[in-house]
C-alpha cells in the first residue's frame, strides 16, 4: 500500500488545533479552530476523493480520539467519510491502551517497522489524516509517499509546527494544486527520492 498524508496548516506552518478551540490546548495554545471558517463545497469534495481511494487508517493518539469520539455516531453508509472510518481497519500509533472502535489496533514501540510491513501489504492507500507527531516520525523514517498538504490563509503565531529539524531531506514534486472558493490551496506531493543541490554563484571563467 502507499503511505498518504493528508494535513492542514496555516500558512506559517502550524498544524495545532485545526477543528476547534479545545482540540488541543497543548503548550498554551489559543488559536484552535482556525481552519473553520474556510469550510466550503470544495474543500469536502476534496476529502471525499481522498476518503475513496483508502483501505487502511494509521492515526496518531489524539487524532483518533477526537475521530473515534466523533465518527462512530455518523452512521450513513453513503457517506463517503464516516462508512470508511467506521469499517476499514485503523492502525494507532499510541502508548496505552486506546478507546475501543471496530477495527482499531494498537501499533507496537517500533512504528517505523510497523509501518514499513503494512505498506508491504497489497491494497491502494494507508492514509494519515492529521496526527502531525506521528506524520514528523514517519517523514524522519522517509515512509511518506504521497502528501496532500492543505495550506490555509492564515497565520497564528505560535504553535507546533509540521516541518522540524527531525524532518528527513526529501526531494517532492508537485502532482496537482487547487484552490477553493475560500483561498485553501491543496497541493499534492509525490515523493521523489533525494534532494539534489545547486548554487546561484557565477561560476569561475
């Protein structure tokens, strides 16, 4: 399977707290709930194509709280998000236990190996939604195949950050990029391999 990540930041990077206020308050942090008010047709079209193409979940803790708090109550088959979410199997990189939701399995200490033998498995896509630490650990263990980054028009100060210094050099291009009625420009990555380094210095004649 190929490793898909879905994730929202600010246009400062910040990827703390997107669906609320109180979603996580970690470190101080007031600005939850920023990527609300940009919510259009575009943007659930967007994720209902991505939710099409899944087979299996990997959610970090806190993502798949909120998730399993949330989508278990959403019981229409037809809907694209909540009839996968709620049937297809969901891997949680988590110490501890974690609340119970059909199809859950806790992933062991070694995610990065855990990882590497799902993406072994035949199927389409393991998607991430969110779960920016565990997203840091797989970009550091250069597991991810496909990002879709959903960059929103705005900027919130301090918060944490999805690019680190943990982050593994990583060479992308750029499948696609849309923007959405409300300024949201979704890009698509694709994973290249290496990066490759130049200079705009003159050369010596």
């Amino acid at each position: 399977m190929k490793l898909t990540v879905t994730t929202f930041v600010t246009l400062d990077g910040v990827y703390q707290g997107p669906g609320g206020p109180d979603e996580d308050t970690s470190g101080g942090f007031t600005a939850g709930g920023w990527s609300v008010p940009y919510g259009d047709e575009d943007f659930g079209a967007f994720v209902d194509s991505v939710f099409e193409q899944v087979d299996a979940f990997l959610l970090g803790r806190r993502t798949y709280e909120i998730f399993a708090a949330y989508w278990p109550k959403v019981t229409d088959p037809a809907g694209p998000v909540a009839s996968r979410l709620n049937s297809l199997p969901k891997y949680v990189a988590a110490h501890g236990e974690v609340p119970e939701w059909t199809g859950a399995r806790r992933l062991g200490e070694d995610v990065p190996a855990e990882v590497r033998a799902l993406k072994e498995r035949p199927g389409r896509e393991l998607q991430v939604h969110g779960s920016g630490a565990l997203v840091q650990t797989l970009l550091a263990a250069g597991l991810v195949d496909t990002l879709h980054l959903l960059t929103f028009p705005v900027v919130v100060g301090p918060g944490k950050r999805l690019f680190n210094d943990e982050a593994l050099p990583t060479a992308f291009h750029l499948a696609s990029t849309r923007p959405t009625s409300t300024g949201v420009v979704i890009s698509t990555y694709e994973r290249e391999g290496e990066p490759s380094y130049g200079s705009y210095a003159l050369e010596d004649e």
